[in-house]
C-alpha cells in the first residue's frame, strides 16, 4: 500500500518538476485529471485484510502500475 501512495506522490513531483512553461504540470492539474485514480487510491484502506497475501501484491502492484501510466499519459498530452 505504501509503494502505491509514494509512488504517486514521485511520479507527481518528477512530472511538475519536468514541465516547464505553458504546459506546466501542477497538483491542481493532477487532481483534476486523476481524481479518480486519487479515489482509488484512499480506497485502499478498505480492503478486507481477510483476503490472501498474493491477492494484496497483485491489487496493490496492479494499482501501482496504473499510477504510472497514468502520469506517464498526463506528462505526454502536455
């Protein structure tokens, strides 16, 4: 759970950090295009901690790589 918030909170800091002009990249940007994803993410918290640990790796890394791509795409559209 840990990797996914801090990976988040990496890949928001290395894409505000570069962009530059008028495409800069900042939090507000980011919450307004991830919202959802920022959801996601809180949600975290409410799994069930009844379920497997191979389960916990696969819906965590799974989330992980979809923050990624996500801030992969925000910095390419802009």
């Amino acid at each position: 759970m840990m990797k996914v918030i801090v990976g988040f909170h990496e890949a928001g800091q290395k894409a505000i950090a570069e962009s530059s002009g008028e495409l800069k990249i900042g939090w507000n940007l980011i919450w307004s295009q991830m919202r959802d994803l920022v959801v996601k993410i809180t949600s975290m918290k409410f799994e069930m901690p009844r379920q497997s640990e191979a389960y916990f790796k696969q819906t965590f890394n799974d989330l992980h790589e979809e923050v990624l791509v996500a801030f992969k795409t925000l910095s390419e559209e802009k």
